[in-house]
C-alpha cells in the first residue's frame, strides 16, 4: 500500500504522538509498505526529509495558544498537488488542526479513505487556549464532532477514547487501537547486573538509592505537584530518588516546590529532556514507575515502565485497562496518600517489587510495535475494500494483487 500519515508535529519533537507516528511508519516500512509524511516544518520554508519521504510544510510559531504548537502557512498549493499525483491508497491523519484540512482534501482527490487517530484529550488542556473551561470544553465537542463528521475511520488508542467520543456525539465508526513499542529497546538489565551506573553516576544518583521514576512532559495537566508530596512523606533523608525525566513549561514552579518541600539532590533529581536514545536507560534505573496524570489518552510511558519491567502505582484511569493490574503489577490508587503508602510498601519488599515487575514485563508482549503496525495495515486494507471493493488498478508486480492485499 501507499500510504500518506498527516501530522502536524514530527522529529525531532518528542512527545507521544510523534513517537506512536514513527512507530507505525518504521513497521509499516517493515512490511514493505511505503509510506510518507505530511507534516509542519519549524521554520517559514518548507523542508524535506532525507530519505524524500517526509515533506514539511513551512509554519508559524503559535506557542502562545499551546508550547510548542505551529500552524502552517496557506500558501501549500504544489505541496498538495505533489501528493495527490503520488496518490495514496489511504490517508491517516494524526492530528485536527493544521495538516486535517490537506488530509481531507487529499484523500477526497485520490478517492482514498481517511482514517484519524485521536491522540489527545484535549478538555484537559483547555487552560492553554481558554479563560473559560466551560467555553472550551464547548469548543473542544464541537471541533472533535466536526473532524469525526469528515473520516471514514476513527482510531481511539483505548477504550476510554472510544466512550470519550461517543459522549461528544460523534457517530464515525471507532476502531480501538493501542499504540505499540519496541519492547527489546526497553528491555530491563540482565538479572545480577548494575544497571547503567555511569548514568546514574552522571545525575548524581547514590548507589543506596531506590529510583522512583517520572517520564514525560512538565506541564500542569500532568500533575507532577503529587509524586513530589508522595516523596516527601517518606521523609527527605530517606535513601530513595525521584527521578523527573522530561522537561516543560511547569519546570521552574514544580523546582520551586520540591526546594518548599525541603527535597534538595538527590531525593529529588529533575533530568531533564533525555535524548531518545538514552529514554532505555532511565528506565533501567527505576525500581518503581509512577505517574499521577489523567489526562492520558493512553500513556506510552506507561507501556515502556512495562517492558522495562518496573511495578507502577498510577493515579487510576480508565486509560490502564489492562496495562496495570492492581496487585499484580502494581496499584492504580485513588488518593495521594494512598500512592505514598504502596511506594512505601514496594520499597520496603524487594520479592514484592520483583513479582511485580516480572508481571509488568509479561503484559508488555501484547502491546509490541510489530503487532501495533500489523493491525494498523489491516484497518487499512478493510477500509479501502469497504470504499472500493476490489474495483482499484492492480500494481504492475506480476503479483494479481491489489496494492491493499500486499503484505
């Protein structure tokens, strides 16, 4: 198949939609589908990728509505016109704001079904773009229903999507689809080995030390202000690390906090953004994973604290639905004192923490990359039998096949 994926962000930029976005391309291409990119470039001009399959239209910076955000320039006439003579076979946007409307329009001249992933609840962002959540909230249904209204296919990562969607309205078909990952990449250290002691010597992590983990972006819907109460109320000489990966607009004031808290290096260690190649490693670092945020649509760090085996104590969410069992590979908790007093159970039995994690490790294997990918083709190829039948030209491969029946 030739398929075209819309986003309005890409890499270099991390976050979890561009690492669900280059999950699925690497696995399709794997396959041996081809795929490209549509997507916004970080300057006025429009760049391509090396490999002349990511083409990025120029933009301008729109950071005040949202960090980070862009929207793109009008002027895309030859870019579209350049991806409707390649004709995709389906196009798969990513995001709802700049790059949706080319999405529409190429997939409508190509006669290719459009199939949409919803990434991001966006009524937990509201505070970015609105003074007022009732009015965003409001903005947010409508926009949501409107994108819903033009795609063949809607792609929910869970099911607490799925039901997010249908409160709004929205009457497309929805398939659930979790994103998967590269569980090798995150596989934890051999059993009896020091695990990446240069990096935790680097970050000036005691060798006593238990590491609980945080990954992800510093931003006030993530609410990080409980893992830095959760560490506290172990008492700040205790010979325990939390260990903030990530960086963000609620940096400063969440360091402010942990200085309040009287949690000075190493209790509390902020690292910053990690390079992608170095994420691995501090996960092997962890012996807990913890999160506090519920405005995950499905929470891929998660998912790696998974495969890096780690036992996580999250604040419960519909999200977790069998990513974290309670008991068996962790907790999902209510309350903030309720996720200080499993932290303290897990480090206080190691036997405990290993089952755990063990039981973590085995979840992992239903959410790999090559499943991900392999199931995504497969909505695909549904979609355009069910707009096309098998009425489109065949590939001149000798095969007999249509370009949606490949492998």
């Amino acid at each position: 198949m030739k398929i075209l994926l819309t986003t309005d962000v890409y890499a270099p930029t991390v976050n979890g939609v561009v690492t669900s976005l280059c999950t699925l391309r690497a696995e399709l291409e794997r396959c041996g589908h081809t795929v490209r990119v549509l997507t916004l470039s970080g300057t006025l001009h429009t760049e391509r990728g090396e490999d002349g399959g990511v083409l990025a239209l120029g933009s301008l910076d729109a950071g005040r509505v949202y960090p980070g955000a862009r929207l793109r320039r009008p002027a895309v006439g030859a870019a579209v016109d350049e991806l409707i003579r390649w004709r995709p076979d389906v196009v798969h946007s990513q995001s709802e704001l700049s790059t949706f409307p080319l999405a529409v329009r190429i997939a409508r001249a190509c006669a290719a079904p459009l199939i949409h992933t919803y990434h991001t609840v966006y009524e937990d962002y509201t505070h970015y773009f609105s003074p007022s959540r009732r009015w965003g909230r409001w903005l947010v249904r409508t926009l949501t229903r409107r994108v819903a209204a033009k795609v063949d296919l809607l792609i929910a990562p869970t099911a607490k999507v799925e039901a997010l969607l249908r409160g709004y309205g929205v009457a497309a078909p929805i398939a659930v689809l979790p994103t998967g990952i590269d569980l090798q990449r995150y596989a934890p250290a051999a059993p009896g080995a020091v695990p990446e002691p240069a990096l935790r010597a680097a970050l000036g992590i005691p060798a006593e030390n238990r590491v609980l983990l945080s990954v992800g972006r510093l931003a006030r819907e993530k609410e990080v202000d409980a893992l830095l109460a959760c560490r506290a109320a172990l008492g700040a000489a205790a010979p325990v690390t939390l260990l903030v990966v990530g960086d963000g607009p609620d940096r400063p004031r969440l360091e402010a906090q942990a200085a309040a808290l009287g949690l000075a290096a190493p209790a509390v260690v902020f690292a910053g953004m990690a390079r992608p190649a170095r994420v691995p490693a501090c996960y092997r670092l962890g012996d807990v994973y913890l999160s506090w945020s519920a405005s995950e649509t499905q929470g891929l760090t998660t998912l790696e604290a998974l495969a890096a085996g780690l036992p996580l104590v999250c604040r419960a969410d519909a999200c977790l639905a069998g990513v974290l069992q309670s008991g068996e590979n962790g907790w999902q908790v209510q309350s903030p004192a309720e996720l200080a007093a499993r932290v303290q159970a897990l480090l206080q039995n190691d036997a405990l923490r290993g089952d755990m994690g063990a039981a973590s490790r085995a979840r992992a294997q239903a959410y790999s990359a090559r499943a991900f990918g392999q199931a995504a083709a497969g909505l695909y190829r549904a979609e355009i039998l069910k707009k096309h039948g098998d009425t489109r030209p065949r590939l001149a491969t000798g095969e007999g096949k249509p370009a949606w029946n490949r492998a």
